[in-house]
C-alpha cells in the first residue's frame, strides 16, 4: 500500500514542502532513496525502536520511501515522525481520519517515542499556509513559534501516540491559537539592562544616541574597563522598538538556526550578537556543507558587536564589507545559492594599543616604538570606511562611580531616536531599501546635506587642520544630519557639524602618532 505524507526542507530562510512515498509490499528489506543525508538514513533504526516502544512494530516486510523531489538534498532528524505515520499507515498499523494530504507533519522521534524539537518551524508554517495545508503537526516545543502563523492548525504533539491520537481525531489536544499582536505587544522592550546602569560617560551616551539615531556603525576605543562593552551592549535598549514585520523576519533567521529555545514565539526585542575573536569566516557570513546563517544574519534587524576589533582574523573581517554595503549575504557553492538577509548595526570595541594604556591619562603605555601602529594596522582602511563614528572612551574617575544620582534611562533616550528616525522615514519615502541616514548613497549627500558657506569653511579647516582622509568627509556629513534630526533642525548647523568631526578620530593621519 502506499501511503504520501507531507514534510518540509528548510534552505536559507524558506522552505520547501517535501512529499514522503511509503510503500510496504511483499518482499523484504528496508530502502529509502530521495537524496537523504546520513541524518535521515539513520531514522530506520530510531523509528524501528520507537514504534516497539510505543506498541506498533516495524513492518517485516519491503519498504520503500521516496523523499520528492529527490533533487534536493534531504537533511536532518526531522524527518523521523513523517516517515513513522507514513510506514504506520501503509501497514494499516492505524487508518487516519484525518486527511494526511492537508498536513504538513514533522519531528524528531526519540527511541522511546517521545518528540524533539526541530528547526526551522516558522518557515516551514508560513510555506504550508502559502500552499493552501490546513494544519501542521509538531513538537509541542515548536507549536507557539509555529502559531504566528495564521489560519493553519497548529498541532503540538510530546510523543508519537499523540500524533496517532490527532490523526485519529480522537486527542484532547486542541489546534493552538496564538493572537500575534497581544503577544508581541507583551514582550516588546522587555530588557534587563537599562542605559542608566551606566555612571558618567555622558559624552559616549550621546554618541550611541547618535548612532541608534541614523543607524550609523561605530567603534569604541578606550583603555580596559572603561565600560566598552557595558555600553555597547545597552544599545538596542535604545534603539526603535521592532515592527511585526521586522520581528517576523528576525524570528525565521532564529528559527532556522535553532536559536529560538522552547516556547517562544516571535522575537520581541532586537538582537545583540557578540561573536568571540576566534570566529570562523563560515560562523560569521553563514554557510557550511549544511547551510545555517552565521553571526551577521543573527544580527538581522539589531547589532553586531565585535569586542577586540583587532584581534578577530584579518579575513573574517574582510567578510564584513560586502554585507554592510548590501545589507544581504549571498552563499554560493557549486550546487545551491542561498541568500540570507543581513542589515545590522556593527558596534566595535578596540583597546588604542596592544597594553591597553596608549593615551591614558594616568597610565603609561608600555608597548614598543611603532606596535600601536602595526596594531591598528590590523583593521583595514576598508572595513573603517564603513564605520561612520570613531568614539574615544575615557576611564570613569571615582566621583562619578560613587555619584548615587540616576542616570537617564533608555526609554527617554529611544523617545529621541524614534524622532529622529521619524523624520528619516518621510524623507526617505519614496527611495527603496534607504530608511537612515547611514544608508544614504554618495549622491543622496550632495542632495540632502546640503552645508552653508560657514559650514563648508568649518569643514574646509577641520579636513586640513587635523589631516582627515578623503573618505571622512562624506562620513561627517551623514552623522551631522542625524545629529541636525535629533535636534529638530531643518538644515545642518554649524554645531553640528563640529560634533560630526568630533566624532572621526582614526581618520586623523597624526592620530596614534601617524
């Protein structure tokens, strides 16, 4: 008999529906063909355990599975329970309800029946509904990621005898029903971490202020523990709240990477990902022979922060260009091309030497004539020209660590960001895939930073002055309309582009005795 049940493979950040054929027939041996990986293989013996546990038998008898289309590469553990239905049912072990055409049906068995997570459920859930199914069976785990999805029953199942059960039509587990907006509207902005943690540092605030404002890249260069890394991770507290479509999309990339954890169903707050130095090239673009999104796309819709710039691989950060630019990454190899959406905000860390203490105003710096500049050395001209904002960090004095007075929390400070970027949506309105000033193009500059005779005279001097490269200039001009925004100016001032050249300090050709 045979028997087609329906499951999905998940490449980039979409999915495929797969059609799993069950044949059992007169003969013997166990074959399944399709493309399967090693992975899938080795569900026979899983299945054959799990159905002695659970009182069914594995069929002594010939079964064939195809796995269509056998073009495409079949990958995983999750293939487990549409295989189990399929063989369960060809043998006529149990005679569904339930119409197996209209379901998708996924979940890694464990020897003793019970269900595993898997990964991937929301892609998965938003391609069966395309596709006109009506439900989805899965690990109770994955129901509420997959329940965002509207219009499509979601069935959660623990162990194989519930998924009998639904197919039966005869279990007390009801299709779960998830209200999107109520639940993200309950979780949205819930950080434990709060801007006015931070004592002092007042300067580096309103410069984060002006980074979360135009969605500019920064870096930060200071001695260690001069609170680096507790700012920078305090960003996205006060970055604009996520849209549901920004929260949807972030929430897929989680989900195909697995990084969702139980029970959870759309992302509520933007992402902060903090790589380690020792990143793989693969970890950090995405990739692999089984294709995940690296670091980056985790980052989608939040911030990348990359803690000891210097310190990560040349080449790992050379991979870096391309995706600030494209706002994408493109994995090509000889057999697939997979894109995975990568538009972030990279935030950078750097001690100003290899001892930490260059320019401390109470240490001195140990390190040899001519090391801070082969240590700065290590981060490329390139990667710097993507970086709109260069941030001096200076250590916090004992006055201002003892000072009990609250700082400004991150809800005032994302009330001006979400002015600024108000603003930065109307004019943008009618260009596509620009929504910040950090995006504009070369062109864009010209037209909508326009400086007067006084600011072009300022900006003249500074560039000579302090021996600023070429590729400031079109940087000062960006963050000086971010800062004109959150100011609620019209054109830009004087004053603000003074603190837009404040804010350029590695492109001083004396800067680091240059």
């Amino acid at each position: 008999m045979l028997v087609k049940t329906f499951g999905s493979a998940v490449y980039g950040v979409n999915a495929i529906t797969i059609t799993v054929e069950v044949s059992v027939s007169g003969g013997e041996k166990y074959y399944m063909v399709g493309l399967p990986d090693n992975a899938v293989k080795e569900s026979q013996q899983r299945i054959d355990t799990a159905l002695k546990e659970t009182g069914y038998k594995m069929p002594r008898m010939k079964v064939v599975i195809n796995m269509a289309p056998a073009d495409i590469r079949k990958e995983g553990s999750a293939y487990d329970l549409p295989i189990a239905i399929g063989i369960l049912t060809s043998s006529n072990q149990i005679q569904p309800t339930l119409d197996l055409s209209k379901y998708i049906i996924m979940g890694e068995l464990s020897l003793d029946g019970e269900l595993k997570p898997i990964k991937g459920a929301l892609p998965i859930a938003i391609q069966a509904k395309k596709e006109g199914f009506e439900g989805f069976i899965l690990p109770a785990q994955n129901a509420k990621e997959a329940a965002i999805v509207s219009d499509l029953k979601v069935y959660g199942a623990s162990h194989l005898n519930d998924v009998v059960d639904i197919l039966h039509g005869t279990s007390s587990i009801e299709p779960l029903t998830l209200n999107t907006r109520d639940e993200f509207a309950t979780h949205e902005n819930h950080y434990n971490i709060d801007f006015s943690d931070v004592r002092g540092q007042e300067n580096i605030k309103r410069a984060l202020e002006i980074a979360a404002a135009g969605g500019h890249n920064a870096i930060l260069i200071g001695p260690p523990g001069a609170g680096k890394t507790m700012l920078a991770k305090r960003l996205p507290t006060i970055l604009p709240p996520l849209t549901l479509h920004e929260a949807l999309e972030t929430t897929k990339i989680h989900s195909v990477a697995g990084k969702l954890g139980s029970n959870i169903g759309l992302m509520p707050i933007r992402p902060f990902r903090s790589p380690h130095h020792t990143v793989s090239n693969v970890a950090l673009v995405g990739g692999g022979n089984t294709p995940q999104p690296g670091e980056i796309s985790l980052a989608h819709n939040g911030v990348l922060f990359l803690d000891e710039l210097p310190e990560f691989d040349k080449k790992a950060l050379e991979v870096l260009r391309q995706p600030l630019e494209e706002r994408q990454v493109v994995i090509s190899r000889a057999k697939y091309s997979i894109e995975y959406p990568a538009s972030f905000m990279l935030i950078a860390s750097m001690n100003p030497c290899p001892c930490g203490y260059y320019n401390h105003p109470e240490k001195d710096c140990v390190c040899p004539p001519g090391t801070v500049q082969k240590y700065l050395g290590k981060v490329s001209g390139p990667l710097l020209d993507r970086i709109d904002i260069h941030i001096e960090v200076t250590p916090v004095n004992f006055d201002q660590l003892s000072d009990n007075r609250k700082s400004e929390p991150s809800a005032n400070v994302r009330e001006r960001v979400m002015k600024a970027r108000e603003v930065q949506t109307q004019r943008y309105i009618d260009t596509k895939g620009i929504y910040s000033n950090a995006q504009m193009s070369a062109q864009m500059v010209r037209e909508i930073c326009q400086i007067s005779t006084a600011g072009q005279n300022l900006l003249k001097n500074a560039m000579e002055r302090l021996n600023l490269s070429a590729r400031a200039y079109d940087r000062i001009l960006k963050v000086s309309r971010t800062i004109a925004d959150l100011s609620g100016s019209a054109d830009i001032q004087i004053e603000h582009l003074a603190e837009a050249i404040h804010y350029r300090s590695l492109d001083r050709e004396d800067w680091a005795g240059n």
